[in-house]
C-alpha cells in the first residue's frame, strides 16, 4: 500500500482536490482508500438512531451493516487517539491510501496553498512535503503544481510513488 498526504489549512481546497483525484486513480485501475483526521467533536452518526442510542448507552463499539456498506463505530470513552500507524491496521488492502490530516505522520505530503486562507507555507518546517499545489506562482525550492491541473497533480503522485 503506498500512502501519500495532503497539508493545508482549512479553506485550501484539500479535500476538493482529493474528490477530484480519486476518480483519477480508480479510472487507472487503482484500488484507493482514504483517512481523515477530524475534529474531536465530529460524529458520523444521528440522535435518535439506534447505533446513535447504543453508543450513549455506553457500546465501546458498534457496528452497523447492509447490502451497500459498513462502518465501525469505536468509542475511545478517555482513552488517547491511537497514532496514524495503529489507525492503518483498520484499513483493507489497497493500492493508494491517500489521507488528510495527520498533518505529523512522516509520509509523503502535497502542500495544497491558496492566499484566501490568509496563511503561511507549510513546507518550510515540513520536510515531508514533497511539493505545492496552489492556484498562483509561490516561491519555493519544491516543485509548484498548478492546483487547476487535476491530471497533472495525480500524474506526479503516480510518479513520486512509482505506481505503475
């Protein structure tokens, strides 16, 4: 499984330009998957479901099952986050994990930067972020991707990680 991030700041258009990547991976014939660091607060779940009603019941896991999909529910109920690695043992096979978040995880990361967020550069205290992605010219000692050029974006995620 190759793995590769995406850093930005809120507004940046990461998640954006990962909804326009995927398909260009599975067009490829790559199996993709994707994680996502949250907010503490974020749910997944609906007041007043009974998955919803089973974890306020004090469940530390629920499960909920169909013909379409599945998803695991895990209450940490005090306990510490798990680290990135031991969140990777949670993952199926596949051929590109791509994630967001986990801004500290030592994999290879994309800086996705536009002005209107109103932030610095990431790169220069991450020595994981291989290039920059943004919608104007920046100056930088990485390679400066065109964050309109989709194709080019996957095209040098291919390569940096010698999919085939």
């Amino acid at each position: 499984m190759k793995t590769f991030g995406f850093a930005g700041y809120s507004g940046s258009g990461k998640t954006t330009l990962i909804e326009q990547l995927i398909p260009c991976f599975v067009k490829q014939g790559l199996r993709v998957s994707l994680i996502k660091h949250a907010h503490h607060a974020f749910d997944v779940d609906q007041p007043g479901k009974d998955s919803y009603r089973h974890r306020h019941a004090g469940a530390g896991e629920v499960l909920v099952t169909s013909s379409r999909r599945w998803v695991l529910m895990h209450e940490l109920r005090g306990e510490p986050e798990p680290s990135f690695e031991a969140q990777l043992e949670h993952l199926s096979p596949c051929d590109l994990l791509l994630v967001e978040g986990f801004k500290h995880a030592p994999i290879p990361k994309l800086e996705v930067w536009r002005a209107v967020t109103g932030e610095g550069l990431l790169h220069p205290s991450d020595p994981h972020i291989v290039a920059v992605a943004s919608d104007q010219d920046i100056d930088t000692r990485l390679p400066r991707l065109d964050l309109n050029d989709v194709d080019g974006i996957a095209g040098f995620i291919r390569n940096h990680l010698a999919l085939a």
